[in-house]
C-alpha cells in the first residue's frame, strides 16, 4: 500500500464538470480514493504542496507515430516555402526506420515518450506504420508495447510499392499474424495516395478477425469514405476528419465513433483546420491528439494541441481541455483515464499556473510542474 494526497489544489478539474476550487486528492495504489477540501484529507505516506496551483487528469493523446528514425525537417522547411503535403514523404522515413537498429528505434521513441510525459501526456498511443515489412512491423510493436499499452497496427500506412493488392494480402496475412500478439489496434490511412475504401473495410476486417480492434485515418487529404467506414464498422475513432460532409457529421453525432482532431497536422501542413465547432455542436465526441510524427506534426505537446483548437478551432478551453483528457481516453475505449474521479487511475499534473485557462493563454510556455502516473511522481 502506498499513498500520495495533493494539497492546497486551486483549481481542480476532475472531468468535464466545473473545476473545483480549494481541493485536495488522494491516491492509493495508483487510484483516486479520496477528493475533498484542501486541509482537511486523511494522512498519507506523501505529500505534495500544490501551492494554490491548478490540477488536470493527465493528457490522453491517442494518436501518435513514435517508431522511426530519422526526421523530415528539410520537407517541412520546403513545405513551408509552398509545397503541398501528401503523404509522399512516408517513404523516406520509411526507409531510415529499416535502415535503423531496434536500439536507434527503441531510444528514438522512448525519448518521445518521456518529451510527452515532462509535457504532461500520461497515456500515448504508438502506432507502427513506418516499417511496412512483415519484419520490421513487427519490430516496431514490440517496441512500441515496451512504452505504451496502447498499441497500433498500421501496415496499412502506405504502399511501400509492387502491387496494392499483393500488399494489401501481405498486411491482412503473414504482417498482421506477426504483428497482432502486440497490438491492440488496427488502423488504416484511407486517403488519397493510401488505401481505398474498399482495401480499409478488407483490413479492418481482418484485423478484427484477429482481434484487434478498429481506428481509422480518415478524411484528412480529402473528402472519401474513411468517416463512415469508422461508423459502420463501430471503430473506437476517425482520426483527422478534416473534410466532413453534412452526412459525415451526422453519422459521427449519432454513433460510437470518437472523432479524434489533429490540428497539429494541420498546422505543420498548412491546412485548413477541421470544424470542430460543427461536431461539438451537432454532438460528436471530439478528441485532440498530437499526431506526433515526423511528417505532418513534428510535436509531441498536448497543450499546443489545446492552445491551437482554442484559438484557430473555437473551442472554449475547457472543450479543448475535456477533448485533449477524456475525449482521448473514449478514443481508445477506456474509462479509467481522462478524469479524476475517485476510482480512476491517478494520472495527474500539476500545473505551474493557477488554472487550466493559462494552457491556451499562456501557448508555448513550459506550464507542467509535476507529473503523476499511478499515483506516482515522476
Ligand atoms: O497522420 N496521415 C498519415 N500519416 C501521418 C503522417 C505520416 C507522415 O507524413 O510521415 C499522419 O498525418
Ligand atoms: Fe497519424
């Protein structure tokens, strides 16, 4: 047994109900089991002095691509002087990341994953996608499952050449047999210059038929079918969701389906910013992930996420805050992250700021103090 109360809170936001002021919290073992007024919590083996700061549930960022090497910072500097981005350039990361050894790959990604934790990222999605062999799939979720339990099949990243359909077979057969023991997830990228929507529903398919279960990269070059694929199929997310119809939208708004929004992508591409606005209104469930990867959204900061849906995306801070903690957890189908409710798991930060308002406010500035995971500091 083991035990940690958080004292003197100024604000605490437990979920998306109003943050409350003057708190203290209390985890044992990992788990929230007491929230009250500041002072008067029962003992406990440690203490932290929040010093009148503001407390949120960790971020929940449930879309990034941390397996690679390499990085594309002259495509992102030739992309800013105006060239378009397509997805082209997954090729070259590819390349690098089979070039690479497992310990170039497996430092490469946990040092993305202590950057988001200091950032105050508690849990993260890792998707594979950046090998596209049978054998360097399977690397990257080994490695990946070494760092997340969140872990994402994606051979269906790209077609590394030869025929689509051959590959197409490759990834439903021998790569998802060999990737399967260590993921959770299956995704496509159903887009322009990826896959089909035919070949999305084929591999969905099968992963499902492995046991995996579907998330989707849907909608984010151009309008296709990657959005409601997501809906029939009852995937946990339609990741970017950048170019919605009015059917698109209704879909989202009355199914299972988490829209999950990337507006680092959008901001590292120069693109049009999805309507969020739209999809909380209509009542979709919004996500915000980072979509940390080396091509189209090179950070691994939740908060920039935030600060951009508020100010480009019009959210109020506290949609954005709900999108970036909860949202991501409905994203990957869990209940016990994304709040702090007493029985959830103690995955918290302290803010070096008297309240969430100042992650939007305050954009680019350093505001994590401390970070808890299972009740426990890092
Ligand atoms: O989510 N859209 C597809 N995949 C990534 C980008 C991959 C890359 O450019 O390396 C994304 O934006
Ligand atoms: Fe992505």
């Amino acid at each position: 047994m083991s035990s940690i109360v958080i004292d003197n809170i100024g604000e605490l936001t437990v979920d998306h109900t109003s943050p409350r002021t003057g708190a203290a919290l209390v985890a044992e073992d990992g788990r929230v089991t007491w929230i009250g007024a500041a002072g008067r919590a029962p003992a406990a083996d440690a203490r932290i002095d929040a010093g009148g700061a503001a407390v949120i549930p960790g971020f929940v960022d449930s879309h990034a691509h941390l397996v690679f090497a390499g990085d594309r910072a002259a495509e992102f500097a030739a992309r800013m002087g105006g060239r378009p981005y397509t997805g082209g350039g997954i090729m070259t990361t590819v390349a690098a990341t089979r070039a690479a050894t497992d310990d170039t790959l497996r430092a490469n990604a946990r040092r993305l994953v202590d950057e988001a934790r200091r950032q105050g990222t508690t849990t993260i999605e890792i998707k594979s996608g950046y090998g596209l062999s049978v054998a360097d799939e399977a690397r990257s979720l080994r490695i990946a499952a070494e760092l997340s339990d969140e872990t994402t099949f994606l051979g269906a990243h790209k077609v590394p050449g030869g025929d689509p359909d051959d590959y197409v077979a490759l990834v439903t057969g021998e790569m998802l047999a060999a990737a399967a023991p260590h993921a959770r997830w299956i995704d496509v990228f159903c887009d322009k210059g990826a896959f089909t929507g035919e070949q999305a529903r084929t591999i969905l398919a099968a992963g499902v038929k492995a046991g995996l279960m579907p998330r989707i990269h849907a909608n984010q070059l151009q309008h296709g079918p990657g959005v409601q694929i997501a809906v029939e199929l009852n995937a946990a997310s339609a990741d970017h969701c950048t170019h919605l119809d009015d059917a698109d939208v209704d879909a989202l708004a009355g199914g299972g389906t988490v829209a999950t929004l990337l507006p680092g992508a959008e901001f590292s591409t120069r693109s049009p910013y999805p309507d969020a606005r739209r999809l909380l209104d209509a009542g979709a469930t919004v996500a915000l992930a980072t979509d940390c990867n080396p091509g189209s959204s090179y950070t691994s900061s939740m908060a920039f996420c935030i600060a951009v849906a508020v100010r480009d995306m019009n959210l109020t801070p506290a949609e954005a805050l709900r999108a970036a903690t909860e949202g991501g957890a409905a994203a990957l189908r869990r209940t016990d992250i994304g709040h702090l409710r007493v029985g959830a798991r103690a995955d918290l930060v302290v803010l070096d700021a008297p309240s969430y308002l100042h992650l939007a406010y305050r954009p680019g500035v350093p505001l994590v103090k401390t970070v808890l995971q299972h009740g426990v500091p890092l």
